[in-house]
C-alpha cells in the first residue's frame, strides 16, 4: 500500500503571503486534496525579529482568503529547536556529524585560502577526523554534517528531472550553530521528517538546499520524501518579479478587488497546465492537478491575464457570494466603511442586490464594482465629474425638465415603464435617444458612465430618481 500523501507550506513570516508563497501553497494543496491526503502548515519562525504574531496572522489570512485550508495547528519550527539539537547530537554519536571548534575567523581564512587557490570555498574538514579529546577548553563547538567527499548526491525532482550535485561541492554544512541555533537546513529535514511529510513541493531558489537535505537524510537514513522545485514566477519582460509587476501579498490582491476564485485559477495556470484549458473551476484543478503537468520553464505574471479572468469570475459568482466578496474587499479599502454604514441601512442591501446582476456584467474588478455601484449611496445633491459636468448643459438641463414630468406621472415603475417614458419624450422633442439618455445619467449618478439608465432608475425608485433629475432639471 503507498503511503497517503503529506504536502506542507512552509512559509517564513515576512508580514504578507507573497505571490509566489501563494503559488507554493497552492500547488501543494492541490496535490494534496487531489490525492486524498493532507496538506500541513508550517511556520518558519526561527528568525525571531520577524516573526510576529501579525506577520504569521496575515500568512493565515492570506492562505484563508484564497480558500485553502490545512490539516491540524500551524507548527511552529521555533517551538522544535530542543528537537533539532536532539537529532544533530545524535548524529554526532552515531558518526555522522562532528563538533567543530574553528572560530569564525578561522573559517573565513579557509574560505580566502581555498578562493585564493581558485578551489570552492569551503570548510576543510579540520575537525573532521579529529580526536574530540583535542577539543579546546571553553569553546563552544558547532555541529557539523560529516558529508561525502566523493560522488554525486542526485535529486530526483518531479518537474527538474534528475539533477546532480558533486559532493565535493558540498561543504561540511552547519547543522547547528555554535551559539547552539539550529540552521535552516537541518530544521527542514528534521521537522519535514517528524510530520511525516511525503511530498515537497517549493520555489526552484530552493533547489540546492535539496542537494544538502538530501545529505541530511541520507546520514540519518530517512525516506527522502519526493521532491518538486517549482519554476519561480517572473515578471512580464522576464526579469525578476518586481512590486509593480505583481510581487505584492495576498491583501493587495484582495485590495485591488481580485476574487479569490479567479486568483486560484490563475496561479494554478502559473505553472500548470492542463491541455489548453485557462478557465476551470477549482474542482476540476483538484481533479486534474499532477505534477507531471508542472511545466520547467519559468512563468510570467501577467495583469491582463488575471484581470481577464476576475472578469469571467465576476460574471459567473452567484450573487450572495459575490456580495460577500464584496464585504470582504471594503473592509480593506479605502471609503469601505462608509460603503458598508450604508449598506446596513433599512433596505439599502436589497436595493444592491438588486443592481448586482447588472453591475457584475460589466465589472471586472470589485474595485469596478464598487465604482459603479456608487450612484446607490451617494447623496444629493450629486457631486459631478468632469464628463457629468459637461452633460449637464443648459440644453441638456431643459431635456431633464420635459422628462421629469413624464416620469412622474407614471404609476408603475419599471425597466419597461421608464424605457417607454422616455422614449416618448425623446421621440416628442426630435432627439435621439441618447440626448435624454445623457443628461438622465448625469444627473442620476454624477458620471458620465454607468450602467444601464434604466436599471438605475428601476433600483434607485420613483422618488430618489426624481429627486436626483429635478436637482438639475430647468
Ligand atoms: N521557508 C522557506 C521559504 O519561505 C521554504 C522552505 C521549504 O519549503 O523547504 O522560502
């Protein structure tokens, strides 16, 4: 029987979930859900100036708003350092690691010397083979893996194929330092190990660190757990993803009114694919996400793409989702607070709800939606932008004062009605539809865009909407 798959994110907190940490993740859930395993969350923490509890809070948050959950408590990789001692002080009485007393001065000098001999710099093995009764007095010694010095250690990756390193450029690395700290490499192995992790799957910068933890395992004679190093995310010209080419955390996304639906859909196609396909469901990502499938080139973030796909997202949410999204993305936002006092007001959520159908049409961002719902809270007398302003000439202003008698002399207030109204107004005055439509919109939402005329007056209601024309009307 094959084990049951473990995959794990192993984020370190640096105050936001970035994008490719968010690729990572999801990519392991992936392979997670679509095996039936599990995936595990583990915070690297041993950098104790960074992380904070809001740095860890905003991993959660931003892993949380994306929709992908974990198995069990975050394991905090600081909380195991009495672990990661215990485990290199056994290697050390079985053989495989060794205290080294060498100052840091002294290893630096071998670091010149071997450079100055045009030889790798590396640590020369001076306690290697030394008698630990040789052992200086009052030195605290590091601890040191006793690693091959001929040969290749091979790594198997899933998306790299098989990769070879010479050991011979593969230093004694440390595994714990001599102020007794743990290094990263042994932490990895060790707690990888402990939470029975089978499948990692991470950036390709990690890609060497796989070579040493494979040295690691081997001098412990653990399973080396399958190994994918994904291709980092680039920006749009190639070059190294920078802040304004999409190198921000998950909350900006979320600022910038990005749903989490189309955000997983398109980081998943950040370096999976599956046939032509650039639109599914997260269901079908699950049930057809391998690794096989992950591509070794480096990816490209491209704005447009995402943005392209938040529209069709947009469009196909149910309502009552998308209204959620919605709150979600004004508590981040600037002007969300007031967005939200008035959506709590008595029946002002019902006149939004109304409107949304239209709206998510059009909207390809919720910063979008929000924009052009925002003829429904704003309050008379209307602020005008410019392209309003210059709708509302005096012609213009006497057109609203032949359509708002025609409006409210109606007794039934519909998208039908109000088209029918108008139309006869326009058709009266020799104007084509436009003229009216114009000035209406002007003058109802203080834009010189919005949605459709009529679904504005219909959810905006009798009153409100003649109160809006005549506020301009001659
Ligand atoms: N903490 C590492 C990082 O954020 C990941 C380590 C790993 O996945 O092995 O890059």
């Amino acid at each position: 029987m094959t084990k049951p798959v473990v995959t794990r994110f192993a984020p370190s907190p640096t105050g936001y979930l970035h994008i490719g940490g968010a690729r990572t993740a999801l990519f392991n859930w992936l392979l997670a859900k679509h095996s039936g395993g599990k995936m595990l969350l583990r915070i690297e923490d041993t950098d104790r100036s960074r992380s904070t509890e809001e740095a860890v809070d905003a991993l959660l948050d931003g892993l949380s708003w994306l929709g992908m959950d974990w198995d069990g408590e975050p394991i905090s990789q600081y909380s195991r350092v009495d672990r990661h001692r215990e485990v290199a002080e056994q290697m050390v009485k079985e053989g495989t690691a060794y205290y080294c007393y060498c100052t840091p001065e002294e290893v630096n000098e071998m670091r010149e010397k071997a450079r100055a001999e045009g030889r790798p710099p590396r640590y020369d093995g001076t306690w290697r083979d030394r008698d630990p009764s040789e052992a200086p007095e009052g030195i605290a010694p590091a601890i040191r893996l006793k690693a091959p010095l001929e040969g290749d250690t091979i790594v198997e990756d899933q998306v790299q194929g098989t990769v070879k390193f010479a050991n011979e450029n593969l230093d004694d690395l440390i595994l714990v330092r001599s102020d007794g700290n743990p290094t990263y490499m042994l932490a990895v192995v060790v707690d990888d190990h402990d939470m029975g992790v089978t499948h990692i799957v991470r950036g390709d910068d990690h890609l060497t660190n796989a070579a040493r933890q494979t040295l690691i395992y081997k001098a412990l004679n653990w399973d080396v757990p399958v190994m994918a190093h994904i291709p980092l995310i680039y920006g749009p010209d190639g070059a190294k993803l920078s802040k304004r080419h999409g190198a921000i955390g998950a909350e900006a996304y979320r600022a910038m009114g990005y749903l989490p639906s189309a955000m997983r859909n398109y980081l998943a196609r950040l370096g999976w694919s599956h046939g032509d396909d650039e639109i599914f469901s997260t269901e079908q990502m699950i049930e057809w996400f391998g690794l096989d499938a992950c591509g070794k080139s480096p990816s490209r973030f491209d704005f447009k793409k995402l943005e392209n796909l938040n529209a069709h997202y947009m469009r196909s949410e149910g309502d009552e989702e998308l209204y959620q999204h919605f709150l979600t993305y004004l508590m981040d936002v600037e002007g969300g607070a007031d967005v939200m006092a008035w959506l709590a007001g008595d029946g002002n959520q019902d006149k939004f709800m109304a409107a949304l159908p239209g709206l998510k049409e059009r909207a390809k961002t919720l910063v979008e939606l929000q924009e052009s719902a925002r003829y429904l809270w704003v309050q008379r007398p209307l602020d005008l932008d410019a392209k309003a302003e210059k709708i509302l000439s005096d012609e213009a202003k006497a057109v609203l004062g032949k359509v708002l008698p025609a409006l409210e002399a109606l007794t039934d207030w519909t998208v039908e009605s109000t088209e029918t109204a108008v139309k006869a107004v326009a058709e009266a005055e020799e104007l084509k539809l436009g003229k009216v439509a114009q000035p209406l919109r002007a003058a109802l939402t203080g834009r010189g865009t919005s949605p459709g005329i009529f679904d504005v007056l219909v959810v905006l209601g009798k009153d409100e909407s003649c109160a809006r024309i005549r506020d301009f009307a001659a």
